[in-house]
C-alpha cells in the first residue's frame, strides 16, 4: 500500500487575494488519498513563496523524508505550483526525492514522468506560473513609469502632503495647508540663516510640528521639496 505526505501550500498574498485556503487544499488531497487507498502518513502546512526551496516546512519535510525509518513513497500536493514556481529547482528537487524512493505527484495535475513526452507538459505546469510572475512584475514596472509621466504620485505622500485621489480616480497628491505651512518656515528659515539647524527644530516644534529630529533631517534632505 502507498503512503503519503500531503503538502499544503498557500502564501498570505495568494490567500487573501485568490482564496486559495490551506483547509480545502487538504480536503481535496484526503478525499483524493481515500479514493485510491493511499495512506496519509503526514500533512505539512506551508505558508511560504515557492520561488525557491528553502522553505522552514519543506526543510523540515525533506530532512524526515532522509530519515531511514520513513514510511512516505508519495508526497502529493493540489497543482505543481504547490509544489514550486520555479523550473529548474523543481527538477533539482523531483530527482532528490526520486534517489530517496520518493515520487511528488499534483493530483490535479497528473504526470506520469516514466513517459519522456509529459516533460514537457511538466515544463509548461512549472513555468507558467513564473511567466506569469514575471509579466505581473512587468506590468507593475511600466504601469508604474506611466503613472509618473503623467503627473501621478505612487508612493506614501512626503510630509505637507496627502494622498488623494484625481476625478479619473488615479493616485495624486495635494497638499495639507497646516503641515505645509510648517515645511515651508522651516526651509525659509534654513535658507535665510536665521538660526542653526538645531534652533529651527526647536521652535518648529514651537509652532504645533510633532516632527522628532530624524523626520527633520529626512524633509531637508529630500530633493522632492
């Protein structure tokens, strides 16, 4: 009888925004192991990016895997992407646990990799989502460099300045009247030479600012002002 580890894996990210929920992951696989009269030996719960292997749980796994007393000839998982989002450590690690006796399987995603053809299906199951990682990555890139030829602002606002929102509902800035006040007295006086450094914080303070000497320092250095 064939018995396995049930590795479940969902990032924060993933489960907030594509419901991918640790609980219906292994529901699936122990409703998979019942139907084909596996025997679920462990159940590991990964909370963990899968651009790489080093991850506490699947450490963990693969160092109990080594142990001679294991029991596990099967470590199933939902999709290939559980099991990892990038190609060339997925095959690095398929012929690490194949040398301990060990056979990963997607249950969803099922590949007889005896047969040389499915390779290549396996290729496309673990580079499609790093493609998609990659273009996500892109997109933010030049949707980003759009938004700045247009005048938008993407970030936290700087100090004397708010983050609104335009008619077209996209990211501006505009600015708060009583902090921008203050930043405006201290570089006046800055420029003017009326007190040292130390002496404009001090009565900036005076005039209602909460600013600690750090954020100070930070609005005199920075070139947005």
């Amino acid at each position: 009888m064939e018995t396995a580890d049930l590795y479940v894996r969902v990032s924060t990210d993933e489960q907030a925004d594509k419901g991918y929920s640790q609980r219906n992951q292994e529901e699936v696989l122990v409703r998979y192991c019942n139907n084909h009269g596996i025997t679920v030996n462990r159940v590991i719960y990964e909370d963990f990016s899968a651009k790489t292997f080093f991850r506490p749980e699947w450490s963990r796994l693969l160092g109990q895997l080594k142990e001679r007393g294991n029991k596990s000839n099967l470590v199933l998982f939902t999709k290939w992407d559980r099991f990892s989002r990038n190609a060339g450590d997925a095959y690095m690690m398929i012929n690490t646990l194949r040398k301990l006796g060990v056979e990963p399987q997607a249950i969803e995603q099922p590949l007889d990799l005896s047969i040389p053809e499915n390779k290549m299906m396996l290729a496309f199951y673990l580079a499609a989502p790093e493609v998609e990682n990659d273009r996500g990555s892109l997109n933010i890139f030049h949707g980003m460099r759009r938004g700045l030829k247009e005048g938008r602002w993407l970030w936290m606002a700087p100090y004397g300045y708010g983050n609104a929102r335009d008619n077209f509902k996209r990211p501006v800035i505009e600015i708060e009247e009583e902090e921008a006040a203050h930043v405006k007295w201290i570089f006046e006086n800055l420029a003017a030479a009326n007190y040292s450094s130390e002496q404009v914080i001090l009565h900036a303070r005076g005039r209602g600012t909460k600013l600690h000497k750090n954020k100070f320092w930070r609005i005199v250095r920075n070139p947005f002002y």
